[in-house]
C-alpha cells in the first residue's frame, strides 16, 4: 500500500482528521496524483448527520487537512525542501451544493491555485458516485518556529 503524506512526514501526529496515531481521529490519507491531492474517505454512521448523510462537520475537517496536505506539499516542492514546512489553516470556506451520503467511498480532491513563498490559496471539491457534492476554497500560511503549531509532528 502507497504511503499517505501524513504517513511519510507526520507519522506521529494526532490532529483529529489526518493524525496518524490517532486512534478516535478520522485518519485521512492524502496522496499526490499528476499535481493535484487526492483523498478517499469512506464516511461511518458516526460520521452522520442523520441517517444516509455525512455531517458536514466532517466534511469541513475533512477538507480542512487534506487541503492542508496539498498545500504544504505544494511549497515544500517549490521550495525543493525535503519535507513540507508547518502550515496553518488561515481561513476556509465549504459550500454545500447537496446532501453527501454515507455508506460509500467520498473522493476530496484539492489543488493550488494561487501562492507564495509562504502562502498557497487551494481549491478542494467532493465527488460521491459522480457528483459534486461540496467544494472549498482555503488558505494556509507556513509559520516559524514561534508559532505553537511549528513542527508540530
């Protein structure tokens, strides 16, 4: 099995939606695919809103790290770093265009749109059995060693 980003650079993190080595966490995996981030994420009834439909909590913190990922990957590769530098959300925004049912696979896509050396701006979108059913728009700024969230991994 490929390993995740969050597998290779943060194997011992324990951030609610993609730490690894948390157990109680929704542990998503983001991958790298011809530039853009790839996630699939296969929703629980706990994960629920009511019965058949994903809270969209969840999917906002889905969205939130995997958006996260492809950003911090994004200038760890323009930068030509070895590892991705620690990056915090700025702001986000999810629209919800329909109801996300449960009980299948949710395919998170995100890519850059816009960055700098310090900030990318990246647009993520959510497809189950062909449609599209929320898409976001969020910033993520690295930040120094001051920061409480440096190298946080």
């Amino acid at each position: 099995m490929a390993e995740s980003l969050q597998e290779r650079f943060a194997p011992n993190t324990r951030c609610f939606g993609c730490g690894p080595s948390n157990p109680a966490g929704l542990r998503i995996r983001s991958f790298i695919e011809a530039g853009e981030g790839v996630c699939d994420f296969l929703p629980e009834p706990h994960h629920e809103a009511f019965d058949g439909f994903v809270a969209g909590g969840i999917i906002g913190a889905v969205f939130d790290c995997h958006c996260n990922w492809t950003a911090a990957h994004h200038l760890m590769v323009t930068s030509g770093a070895a590892g991705p530098p620690s990056t915090v959300t700025a702001e986000y925004a999810v629209r919800f265009r329909a109801p996300t049912p449960s009980g299948r696979p949710l395919r998170f896509r995100a890519r850059v749109v816009e960055s700098t050396k310090r900030r990318a701006v990246v647009d993520g979108e959510l497809e189950v059995d062909g449609a599209v059913t929320a898409t976001c728009r969020a910033t993520f700024v690295a930040v120094s060693e001051k920061h409480p969230a440096y190298r946080r991994w």
